[in-house]
C-alpha cells in the first residue's frame, strides 16, 4: 500500500495551521445545533443519478477541485445509503484511497470498501483530492470544497443525511479532525488515523462520535498529538476523563478502550497500537490489508442507527423506511463436500453469469453450525466460522463472462456437515448452481 511516512515530518513541522471557515447548513440536510439532524433523503432520491462512478470536478472557491466517487452495484435511486469520506494522507491522492494502492480492493477506502460490500453494499464512497496532495486547508478553503461537493452529491444521488462518515491517515486525518470541529452538524462520525491538528479546528464545542487509531511508536505525529485530538471530544461528548491502556513497546498488540460516561449516541473510542506511523498495523508485527483497524473503523460507523434505507419519495422526510433486500448479482454459486468423521472439505465454484468481466471478488457465505475452518486453497478466508470472506488469491481475481474459478476449505465440524450457503459475490446475492 502507498503511505507517507518520514517525509511527512518535515513538512507539518513547517505547516501553517489555518483556521476553516464558520459551520454552514448543507443543501438538503436538516440539521439542529449540536448534533446531526433528523432522518432525512437528499434531493436525489427517487431520480435517476446524474452522477457515476469515477473523477468528479467542481468549482470550489474560485478552483476547480476534484474528487473519485465510488458507488456500490446496482446502484438503487430510492435507496438512501451511508456515506464514507475517505481523505488521503501527505503526497497521497484520491486515486489512492480509491484504489486500494499496491493492495488493491482489499485496502480501497482503509479496507471499508470490502467490508461493505460484504454487507449489504449500502455505502457509497467518496475521495477527495487535497492541494498539492495535502490538507492544509488555508481560509477553509478544504473545508468549503467538502461542503461543495456534498452539495453536488445531495442533488445527484440518495443518501441518508444522518449517516454521513469521514475518515483519514496522517495529513487526512487532520483533515479528518477538522471536519469534526467545524462540521458536526454535517456528520456523524470520524476516524482518525494517526492524525494531528494539522488542518486546523474551527469551532471543535460540538460533540461527534470519535475513534482515533495511533501507534506509541508514532515518529512522524507522536501519539501525544493524537492524544490531544481525541481529548477534544472526549469532553465534547462529556465522557468520563481517563488515561486508556496502551500496550508495551515489543508487545506488537494493540489495546481498544471505548470511553464510559459520553453523551448517547456520541462514543469516543481509542485504539492505541505497538508500532508506528501507519493506518494498517498488523499485531505480530509488520502492515497491510489484514490490519485490524478495518474491522474496528467498521464496527464503529455502523453501530449507529440509521444507516442504508428505501423511501418512495423525494422529498426530505422521516417517515417509516424498509430494509431493501440484497440485488441479485451476475453470479452462480455450487459448493460440494466431502466429509468424514468430525472433518470436511468443500470446494467452491464461482461462475460469471453476467456479460462483462468481474475484476477482484470478495466471495462472502455462510458456514454451517460447528464447522471451523483450518485452512484453505485459492483465497484469503478473513474468518474460521460463522460469516466468511473470501478474497481472490492474485491469480484468479478476473473472471471473464461465461468462466469459472474454485476454491476451497478444509473444516472441522461437530456433525453437521451442511455445504456453505448464502452466498455474496461483492455485494450482490449469487444464485445456487
């Protein structure tokens, strides 16, 4: 994956810190002071979107500025869906963040895209691009250009305004940390990964739901600095003052403390790790994909309520909403298996049923009561039981119309011995061969 890491010392060390612009009302949001407002659809629900996937550019304070969005298959217009800011760090860019860099889909957004595709597929993604591949925010001047592009956003496609997220390594998570200042009315959660007040902070009274990833052995934003920000709100939200556990230097762990005391519905959440300036430690040592700061960053935006909902109008209300069931994909799921005693093994087949090539797969199912996996072939399993993932080794990530791939696990199992089900190709439900 592509990160910053010293050369960005030298260049905050000499950043002025600007202060953003005054808190403003976003177009079709109904918002109320101190927190985000009630339930409500944006103006581009129920209309067919007049925004796709890939580059946007705005005129944005006199510039124009630029962004990647990224929205999920199948796209539904009376969908109201969450949405995920995904800032990139010092000489990153958005097409990093967008991309995944030299880890692909599996990093995409700090590892979220993945994870909402194995969901329910109700996030829409967006990266902006900084000036001069950093937030230094001069005047507000970024701070504007998110509001601008949140505009343009509200008018094209369906979103829940309450379920509005950012999140950011290094430089973007002092942008991250900006936005919680200046726009907690806006959204409703931030992470920030190894951040500092970088980006400025103009406002920072109001509560927002908080999580702050840092390393003890951070050399380019020393943990103090990441301390600081989440200090903020840790009296913002009114949470009980502590000093959380951290791990040792040597440990290669990482400690989560969830602050007790904070205001409902406003969570402050520190994950301090052993190791240094990186969004993706893993424990045991080294980065990457498999990092667990993924699945807290998930677990932290979707506890709140809300979330991906259907209306069957377009203008803003508050009325009774209904789940909307998962699309069918362009794909066709068989699953054998062979079993004995308290083992098994089962192979899968994943078919592209559709017209145009799947490039990169996240194949999700569900095991039967008991079986545990303790190994596999062709993919990266990212759990034993329960809900699994499966992710496309680097051979076989394409798949062309028509043609198929397998793979396979070896379990134990308690008697039953049940062939996996439920199946999910990125997102979307597959039919059972």
């Amino acid at each position: 994956m592509t990160r910053a890491r010293a050369v960005l010392g030298l260049a905050v060390a000499s950043a002025v810190v600007l202060l953003g612009a005054a808190g403003i009302a976003i177009g079709g949001t109904t918002t109320t002071t101190g927190g985000v407002g009630t339930a409500a659809a944006t103006a581009g629900c129920g209309k067919a979107p007049t925004l796709t996937s890939g580059r946007q550019t705005i005129s944005s304070g006199g510039q124009n500025r630029q962004y990647v969005l990224r929205l999920p298959a199948n796209y539904d217009p009376n969908r109201q869906y969450r949405l995920f800011v995904g800032f990139h760090w010092l000489n990153g860019t958005a097409n990093d963040v967008d991309t995944g860099g030299s880890d692909g889909y599996n990093w995409s957004y700090y590892g979220l895209r993945k994870l909402a595709d194995a969901e329910n597929n109700g996030t829409i993604f967006v990266a902006p691009q900084g000036n001069n591949n950093g937030w230094a925010n001069p005047g507000g001047q970024d701070l504007t250009f998110v509001d601008d592009m949140l505009r343009q956003l509200d008018a094209a496609l369906c979103f829940d305004t309450t379920q509005r997220y950012a999140g950011g390594f290094s430089y973007g998570g002092g942008m991250s940390y900006a936005v919680a200042c200046a726009r907690a009315n806006v959204f409703r959660a931030v992470v920030v990964y190894a951040g500092a007040q970088l980006s400025g902070c103009n406002g920072g009274t109001q509560p927002i739901a908080y999580l702050g990833i840092h390393g003890i052995s951070d050399n380019v934003l020393n943990i103090a600095q990441g301390r600081a920000l989440r200090d903020t709100f840790v009296r913002n939200n009114g949470c009980t003052a502590q000093s959380p556990r951290e791990p040792s230097a040597g440990s290669r762990t990482h400690i989560v403390t969830a602050y007790s005391g904070c205001r409902a519905g406003y969570p402050v959440v520190w994950a301090a790790f052993d190791g240094g300036h990186t969004p993706a430690p893993v424990d045991g040592g080294g980065d990457g994909w498999r990092t667990w700061t993924s699945g807290e960053a998930w677990k932290f935006i979707t506890q709140f309520a809300g979330g991906p909902t259907t209306t069957t109008t377009t203008t803003t209300t508050s009325g009774p909403t209904t789940s909307t069931p998962l699309p069918k994909g362009d794909c066709r799921v068989g699953a054998e298996v062979n079993a004995w005693n308290n083992g098994l093994t089962s192979t899968i087949t994943i078919t592209n049923t559709g017209t145009t090539a799947i490039s990169g797969w996240l194949l999700g199912f569900t095991l039967g009561s008991g079986q545990t996996i303790t190994g596999g072939w062709n993919a990266t399993y990212d759990s034993n039981t329960g809900r699994v993932g499966a992710t496309n080794a680097s051979y076989n990530g394409d798949i062309a119309p028509g043609a198929s791939t397998s793979i396979g696990f070896q379990a134990t199992h308690t008697g039953n011995t049940a062939a996996p089900s439920l199946f999910t190709l990125n997102g979307m439900t597959c039919t059972t061969a």
